[in-house]
C-alpha cells in the first residue's frame, strides 16, 4: 500500500500554519483579556469617580446651604435689627436671597447629577469594552483551540497519507 | 462655645480625575494593538512555515504523482503480460478440451473455431460434449483464480494506486467474459465436431460399400442426404444457422466423394470407362458441378497417363537392370577366369554366359559382354592408347563438352587395339557421375578448367606456344602439347580425388604455396614437352596397328612401355610414373630411372590416401559412395540416418583381385555393438535387402529391418523400426513408429490405394502427401488394431505407425514410381531372412 510523502508534507505545513494560527490566536486572547482587565480598571475609576462625584455635589450641595443658610439668616438679622417687617424691601432682598440660594443649589446639584451620570456612562463603557475585550479573547481562544483541532486533524492526514490510509 | 471652624472646598476642586480610567483605558488599547501586532507576526511566521511545507510537499506530490503513475503503467504492464499468457493458457487449454485426437491421442489443435476446411484423420476421436463442459469449466474457473491473484499479487505491490487495481479487477473481469464467450463458441464448434465425426463414420462405411460395389451409387447418395439432414437437425441456435452452409458444402463433398469412391472402384478393377461413365452421369449434375467434374476426370485421366508412364518406366527401369546386371556378371566371369581352374565356378564362364538369366535372350548384349571378356583377357586395348582415351574424356567432364555415358562409349570398341579399356570405361563413367552428382567436384573442375583454358598456363607445358619475342600463341599449341596437358589434368583429377578421401581440400593442387601444388614450375617440370619427347611422340603416331601387334607378339608391350628392371621386380606395390618415365618404390620412398636406378624425384611427390586420416561420409552418402571411398585400414567418420556419427577403421583386406572389398564378409568382422550394427546397417544392409528383394516373389517387397525382434518401448509400444526397402534395384530407408502407438508388427500387409496428395486433398483427407495404403492390424503390443496404416515420405523424426520412407518428397516419388513398376501388392515387414510371416 503506498502513501504519499508530498501529500503528508503539505498536510504537516497546514497542520504546522494552524498551530501558528492558534498561538496567535492565543496571544490576541491574551492580549484581549489583558485589555479587558485594564478597561475594568478604567470602569472601577470610572464608578469610584461617579460616587466621588456624588460625595462632591452632596458636599458641593451641603456648602451652598450652609452659605444659604448664612446670607438668609443674616438678612434676616439685619431686617430684625431694623426692625423692618419682612414686607417691603427688606422683605424683597431676603425672597431674592432665598431664591438665588435655592437657584444655586439647584445648580450644584444638577452639575453634580451630570458629572455622576457621565461617570457612571464611562463606567459603563469601561464594562462594555472590557466585555467586548473578554468576548474577543474568548474568541480568539476558541480559535486557537480550532487551529489546534485542525492541526491535530491535518497532522493526523498526514500520518494517514504516509501509509497511504 | 466653641465654634467649627468653617471649611469650604474652592469651587471646582471637588470633581475627581478621569486620568486614572484614561490610563487604564489607553493601555487597553495598547494591549489590544500589540496582541494583534504579535498574532499577526506569529500568524505571518506560521503561514510561511506553511507555504513552505505546502510547496514543498506540492513538489514532491507532483514526483509522487510521476512515480505512482510509472508503478501504475508497469503494473499494467506486468499484468497485461500475464493475462496475456494467461489467457493463451486458458484459451489453449479451451480449445484442447474441445480438441480431437489423433490415434496416439494427440491433439489435433488445428481444430479449433480458426479451422476452415482441414477434415480431421481417419482415426481421430473428438472429445464428447459432456466431457468438453467438464474440462472447460474447470478451466474458467481456474482462470478466474488466478487473475483473481494476480489482481491480490501485482495491485498489492507498493506504489501502486488503487486506481490500478481497480482497472486490473476490471480487465480481469473483462477477462472471464471474454474466455466464457470463447468457452461457448469453441463448445458449439465440438458439438459440431462430434455430430460431424459421427457423421464421418457412417460416411466412411459408405464410401467402402460403394468403392466395393456393395452399396449401389444412388443408395449411398440418399444415405448421406439422411445423414446430412440428421446433422442439421441436431444444431440448433446461432452455431445452426452459421454452420448450416459449412454443412451444406461439406454434404456436396460427401456427394463428390461418394460418386468418386464408385468410379474409383472402377478403376480399381481396370475399368477406366465404366469410371468415366460414372462421372459423366447427366443424373448426378445436382451433386457435380462442371469444374468438379472435370477435377475428377482429371484425376481419372491422371491416373491412366500415370499407368502408362509406370508401365514405360518399368520397361526402362527392367532395360537398365538387365544391363547392370550384365555388367555385374561380366565383371565375375572375368574375376573368376583369373583364378586357377581348379578353383574356378563352373557356371561363371565365358562358354556358359548364354545360359545366365541376364543374357538369355539377349544377343546383342551377350555379344558384347563376351567382346568385353576377350578384350580384357587377351589385352587388346593398347593401354597407353586407352590411357590417352580417358585422359581425353577426364578432359572433356572438365570443360563440360563430355555429360553422358554414351558419350564415353563411344571410345570402347572391344576388340580393337586403339580402343578404351573396360576398366578406363568403367572408371570414366564413375568419373562423370561423380561431376554430374557432386557440387563440389563440379566447383573444381572449373577451375581446373580455368586454369588449362589459359594460354598461359598451357604454355608452361608447351613451349612452342612461345614465339622467339616471348609472345604466346595458341595457334602454335602442338599435338604433343596437348597430350601432355591431358597427362597433366588426369594426374590432378587422380590426386584430388585422393585428397577429397583424405578429407582435404583439392584446390590446394591449384595454389602454387601449397606443397601439394600441382602448378608450380617443380610440379609441372614432367609435363613439359622437350625435343626427345616430341620425336618419340612422332614415331608412334608413325607406327601402324600392324608394329604394335608384332610388338605384342614379341612378349614387349607396346609402344615402349618399359619392362621393371630386374633390381626391382620383387618390389611391393612398385609404382611407374609414366609422365617423369620413373619408378617408385611406396615403402621405400625412392624413386628410380626407366632402367632401375635411383634418381631424384621429377614433379609433384606421390599422393596417397592416407588411412589414419577418417574419411568423413555426411548424411545421405548412398552406400555406393561409402563403398567407392573405403579400403581396408582406412579410418572413417559415417553420419547414420538417425543423426549420430559413428567412427570405426574398415576391418579386413581386399577380397580378390579386383580390388573390391567383400562387404558382407567384413560387416560381420564390425562386431555386433549397436553403434557397430548401425555403421553395418548404413553401410551393408542394402546388401540384405536386395538379397531379400531378389529372393522376394513378384510382387512382394520387402521391407527389412535393422532390428531382429520388435521389442517394447518405454511406453509399451513397439520401439522404432528402422532398415531398408529394395525395388526395382534402388534402395530406400524407411522408419516406423517412434510416436503414437510406437511401430507396428512384423508381418505381410497389402499395399493398395495410391493416391497424390492432390487426390487426398480432393477427398478432403488430412495432407499427408503421397501414400499407399496398408491394411488395418491386430496389434498385441498397442492393446488393439492399428488402423489408417499409410507408407508416405519422412523426414527422419518419426511416424505414428506409418511406414516412413526417408529422404523427404522426391525420394519418395522415386520410390512409389518403383513400386507400381514393380507391381508391389504386397509389403512383408521384419528383419532379414523373414520371407513369410503370420499377419
């Protein structure tokens, strides 16, 4: 029974080019699963600011109050010590106060709604990426797996050409 | 109360940093990028690796390719060859199956579906349809077997694809159909066959009831459209309707044969016209057409000149025998006056030659026998004159002006003085015969003649042919010249015939560096003419017949011939020269003047046959030959009949004085060793059969053998005969078995039924040639009849039974020529001595 050597030698070429395949594939796994850690890195920022940036507008939020707190009440003592009513201006100014402070507070705490909300978009793209990293590193080693299993097939008609199998 | 001290954060110092994320985010990007960088270089490094691989294993595939086809195409071939032989084998052992056999149970393979109008022998048996279909299919399924392993054997060698094999399997399967196909139409040719021998049989018993008159003409004829008819209704299918014309033909035949069997039984009886009336027969044009007709006229007509000529041929060979047998007693009577007259047959004279069988009855004849007698006894032939006659005739066989006896006796006058001697006649006409037989001595006698034709050469002996400028004219060659030239040619005749016994070369008498050269000036120094000679020559052509007789009267011989000087008169076997006039003492050596003193050698020195060297006699040397060529002493090489050489030395000394050998005497002295028997039998046993063929009544011949008894064989068959028929004073050797059923009995069979081989064709029989018929034996030896007995030509090998004359076609037209003249009826088989013998 005679087998064919040249026919072999190829097979063992592709079997050789898929093994090669599948270490590359591998080393893109890596290299995507790499990444994908470092996009979870980058969304555990991303998450750590958000809350920080909550912290910030709560303490943003609790400053203006206070300084509120601190215009209001001393217009009001100046009202008081005038004995102004609190019609009339006196009345006026400390209205325009307390609406300017609630205008501010407001302010803060939207700028803070919108910082928290871009941080928790960043986050949520880090998640993304480092999902779609994971996704393309588990594919890839699926196909390092598959050019192994090729190979180990074309090896394996290789050994069978040879003795003409 | 203490107060909490105020801190507020500056605006915007709050917000935190992005940098980290980004950081991580980029080197992400960068771990991503140089993954794919390295897969791809990886990838790169491996598709190269690959390709590579790839190629290289294309470029050996592509070899592979090449080799595997070449091992495909050798084992195609290597098959191919044996299927080949395979189904010749096959094919062979088919057609064998279906084969008939002759009567020693040989095939007869030209019997196949190829064989178009070769009828079988008389004898032959064709295998029945049942044991045809037993062999065959053994045979097919043998060669399935077999191609089935040769598919195994050569598909399974390595390198070879199963492309290959598959193809093999097919063709071997093609192979099978194919020789099945074979198988069934070479089963419809013996079917055919077997319904045809059978067919044969009763034909064969209808042609003998007609051909004896038994059966009337008209009741054959029916029988064999009955017989015919039954034939055809026992074929059927497609081998019906193609053998249907073969039939149809081969019924015609049966017709012709049938008709000619009745007319030829006609001409058995002598009736030549009640045969011709036969085939003339207006009644019978249905069965003859007009060529066929004519063909058989012809054979009748054939027949009649052929009586004619044997009867012509009989007289002419009866003439010739009686002149043979004249000379044969004159030669005795003479030999036996020689004797002393105490010892001398009383029959065997001259006075009683009138009442010898061969002489009764014929005067002439008797006459110049007792001419002859007188002439030899009372010398009356001047020997020098005779000498000069058959130096004259020698000359003439040469240059071819002389080429029959008659011719030659033309000079044999007996009774007068200037006539030839009968020894010089008789030596002459063996002379002649020998040039007219003998390829080679035709050969040298041209150039002989060449070399005496050349005025040359001729002026070498003749010096008048020279003029006083040196020029040669052959206008001035003399008398003497001429006769000296004559002297000249006998002597080199007389030499070469020596040296042709020898087993030399005679053209060596023509090459002047040869010793033996006859040519050079030494050698031809006796021959020249010189002045005595020429006055001598003178006065003898001056002398009349009346001074050589009164020379003869005077005790002298005549015309000075010298008398042997008293010195050497005891001298064995002395010799005289007449060209260099001098004696020649053979033991001795020395040579001696006219008047008896020694003397150098003149000329060629003496030439002898030389008894230590064999004489070679090949194949086909006819006894008369060997007889002619052997002495007592004389060492010989003889190649016998069945291709072995013998050598032996010729015993015993010559018998009498005539210096012939006693042959029968010296063949008992050979000793009675086989190869000593077989030199006996080449060499003698004519001698027995014609004693027989003598002692034979009319119309017998016989047949007698080397061998005393008819033994066994290996095979149980009688062994080989061989030995020698004598008619009509030839001889013939014949041989008898050696195949088939071996030889067959001694005894007495009749021989009739000649036919040509032209006739056999035309009865459609196996091509034998020429042949008598023999009857039919009872052979104890075989274990049943031998039957379908011919004497036909042979070529040495062999016969299945059949009497074998030897010597091929020609050979045997002479002897079936001797055989009607003598009226051979009869043929008695067995070895010397064997007059009657029980069949």
């Amino acid at each position: 029974m005679a087998g064919s050597i040249g026919g072999a030698i190829g097979m063992f070429g592709g079997a050789v080019g898929d093994l090669f395949t599948a270490q590359a594939d591998r080393a893109i796994a890596k290299g995507d699963w790499d990444a994908a850690q470092q996009y979870n890195y980058a969304g555990t920022i991303a998450e750590a600011n958000k809350q920080l940036t909550e912290l910030s507008t709560q303490i943003q939020e609790t400053q203006l109050q206070r300084k509120i707190d601190k215009t209001i009440g001393a217009e009001q003592s100046a009202v008081g010590g005038a004995n102004l009513g609190p019609g009339g201006t006196a009345g006026d100014l400390l209205r325009e106060s307390m609406q300017q402070g609630s205008l501010a507070k407001q302010l803060v705490s939207t700028q803070g709604a919108i910082n928290e909300n871009a941080f928790e978009s960043q986050a949520a793209a880090y998640r993304a990426m480092r999902a779609s990293s994971q996704a393309a590193s588990n594919a890839a080693d699926k196909a390092a797996q598959g050019a192994e299993i090729g190979a180990a097939f074309k090896f394996g008609s290789g050994i069978m050409g040879l003795f003409g199998i | 109360m203490a107060r909490i001290p105020q801190f507020d954060a500056g605006e915007g110092r709050l917000q935190p940093s992005e940098a980290g994320s980004a950081a991580f985010r980029e080197a992400g990007a960068i771990t991503q990028r140089n993954a794919a960088r390295v897969g791809a270089m990886i990838e790169q490094t491996g598709t190269s690796i690959s390709g590579g691989l790839k190629a290289f294993g294309g470029t050996l595939s592509k070899m592979e390719d090449a080799a595997k086809d070449h091992n495909d195409a050798m084992a195609n071939i290597d098959f191919e060859n044996q299927l080949t032989k395979a189904e010749i084998a096959a094919q062979g052992g088919i057609n064998l199956a279906a084969a008939p056999k002759d009567s020693s149970g040989k095939p007869i393979l030209e019997n196949t579906p190829a064989r178009a109008g070769v009828s079988l022998p008389d004898d032959a048996t064709v295998p029945t349809p049942g044991q045809y279909a037993t062999t065959a299919d053994a045979t097919l399924k043998g060669h399935a077997t077999l191609l089935d392993n040769m598919v195994g054997n050569i598909g399974g060698f390595w390198g070879v694809s199963q492309a290959a094999r598959d193809k093999m399997a097919l063709r071997a399967a093609q192979s099978n159909r194919q020789l099945q196909v074979h198988a069934a139409a070479v089963e419809a040719q013996n079917q055919f066959d077997h319904a045809l021998t059978i067919t044969g049989e009763t034909e064969k018993e209808i042609y003998a009831g007609v051909n004896r008159g038994e059966i009337p003409l008209d009741t054959a004829l029916a029988h064999i459209d009955r017989t015919y008819d039954a034939l055809s209704g026992a074929l059927s299918g497609d081998f019906a309707i193609k053998g249907g014309p073969l039939i149809e033909a081969t019924k015609r035949q049966a017709h012709q044969n049938a008709i000619w069997q009745a007319a030829a039984g006609q001409v058995m009886k002598g009736n030549i016209d009640g045969a011709r009336a036969i085939i003339n027969d207006k009644a019978y044009d249905k069965y003859i057409g007009g060529p066929e007709r004519e063909k058989l006229l012809a054979s009748v007509n054939g027949i009649q000149d052929q009586w004619l000529k044997d009867d012509a041929a009989r007289r002419t060979a009866g003439n010739q025998q009686r002149s043979d047998d004249q000379n044969n007693l004159t030669y005795q009577i003479l030999q036996n006056s020689k004797l002393p007259p105490d010892k001398q047959d009383p029959n065997l004279t001259r006075a009683n030659m009138e009442n010898l069988k061969p002489f009764v009855g014929d005067a002439a004849g008797l006459e110049k026998a007792r001419k002859i007698i007188d002439s030899e006894i009372e010398h009356t032939a001047d020997p020098l004159l005779s000498q000069q006659h058959l130096a004259a005739v020698m000359r003439g066989i040469t240059d071819g002006s002389i080429k029959t006896d008659a011719q030659i006796e033309q000079r044999f006058r007996p009774g007068q003085a200037d006539s030839m001697s009968w020894g010089d006649l008789t030596h002459a006409k063996q002379l002649l015969k020998d040039a007219n037989d003998n390829p080679a001595v035709k050969e040298f006698n041209a150039k002989v003649k060449e070399w005496m034709t050349n005025p040359g050469n001729q002026s070498q002996i003749d010096r008048k042919m020279i003029d006083s400028t040196g020029n040669i004219s052959p206008i001035t060659k003399t008398a003497l010249g001429q006769t000296m030239l004559d002297r000249w040619h006998a002597e080199v005749q007389r030499r070469a015939d020596i040296m042709r016994r020898n087993g030399e070369d005679p053209h060596e008498l023509l090459d002047t560096n040869s010793p033996k050269s006859m040519v050079t000036p030494k050698a031809l120094a006796p021959y020249v003419v010189t002045d005595q000679m020429a006055q001598q020559f003178q006065a003898n052509q001056k002398a009349s017949s009346a001074d050589i007789n009164a020379q003869r009267q005077q005790g002298t011989m005549p015309t000075g011939t010298p008398e042997i000087p008293s010195n050497l008169k005891n001298t064995k076997d002395l010799g005289f020269n007449e060209q260099s006039q001098q004696w020649y003492d053979p033991a001795t050596k020395q040579t001696y003047s006219v008047d008896g003193r020694k003397a150098p050698m003149l000329g060629a020195p003496p030439l002898t046959p030389d008894l230590n060297k064999p004489v070679v006699m090949p194949k086909g040397t006819t006894p008369d030959q060997i007889k002619q060529q052997l002495q007592p002493g004389q060492k010989f090489i003889i190649e016998h009949d069945d291709g072995k050489k013998y050598q032996g030395t010729v015993p015993g000394k010559r018998s009498d004085a005539g210096g012939q050998l006693n042959f029968a005497a010296d063949a008992e002295g050979l000793g009675n060793s086989a190869a000593q028997r077989a030199i006996s039998s080449a060499i003698f046993h004519d001698d027995g059969a014609k004693t027989e063929a003598a002692s034979a009544p009319a119309g017998t011949a016989r047949a007698v053998t080397d061998q005393t008894q008819r033994l066994e064989n290996v095979r149980g068959y009688g062994q080989q005969l061989t030995g020698s028929i004598v008619i009509n004073g030839h001889n013939y050797h014949f041989i008898n078995g050696g195949g088939g059923r071996g030889s067959i009995p001694f005894g007495s069979y009749s021989v009739s039924n000649f036919r040509s081989a032209e006739q056999r064709a035309s009865q459609g029989l196996i091509h034998l040639g020429d042949t008598f018929d023999l009857n039919d034996v009872r052979d104890p030896l075989a274990g049943g009849t031998r039957t379908a007995l011919r004497i036909h030509a042979a070529h040495g090998q062999g016969t299945l039974g059949c009497i074998g004359i030897l010597g091929g076609p020609d050979k045997f037209e002479q002897f079936a020529k001797d055989m009607k003249a003598a009226g051979v009826t009869k043929l008695v088989l067995g070895p010397q001595g064997m007059q009657t013998a029980a069949k």
